[in-house]
C-alpha cells in the first residue's frame, strides 16, 4: 500500500458543508475540529489499522506533541504518568 493515498486522501463534502456551517461560531469551529480528530482516530481502529505501514503514519501524524499542543494547547510530555499518583506515600 502506498502512503500517497493518505497524502492525497480529501475530506467528503459532507465534513466540508459541516465545517462551514460551523463557522459561524467559533466555539462550534472548535468543535468540528475536534469532531475531525475523532474521526481520524477512530480510523486505527478500523480495517485499515491493520496494515503496519498505514497505521505508522497515522499514529505519527496524529499522535505527537505538536497535535495534542495544537488540540488541547498542552504538551503531552507535561502531564506525569498516570500510575505516579498511585504509587506514592
């Protein structure tokens, strides 16, 4: 499978109408942003999670820093281990 059919993949009208109808807002813009995000993570855990190399590329993608800083204007390395809170005296 080639990476160029992510790079060249493009939203369906539907996400556009919904986008542009949330424009008008800019808390429902945030939302749709958000919404999107979803979408896309819900992808690697469909049929196409199961080729190593689509599944790569998505997790770089949208699995970093710079997107959770983007996303939630946080960086991930800033939040301590979950299991760190359990273990103290």
């Amino acid at each position: 499978m080639s990476h160029s059919v992510i790079a060249k993949a493009t939203p369906c009208p539907e996400s556009n109408a919904n986008a542009q109808a949330c424009a008008a807002d800019t808390c429902l813009l945030e939302l749709c942003k958000l919404i999107k995000l979803r979408d896309a993570l819900i992808v690697l855990k469909g049929p196409l999670a199961n080729s190593p190399e689509v599944r790569s590329i998505m997790e770089q993608r949208l699995l970093n820093n710079d997107v959770y800083e983007r996303v939630l204007g946080k960086l991930a390395s800033d939040w301590p281990p979950p299991h760190s809170a359990i273990h103290q005296k």
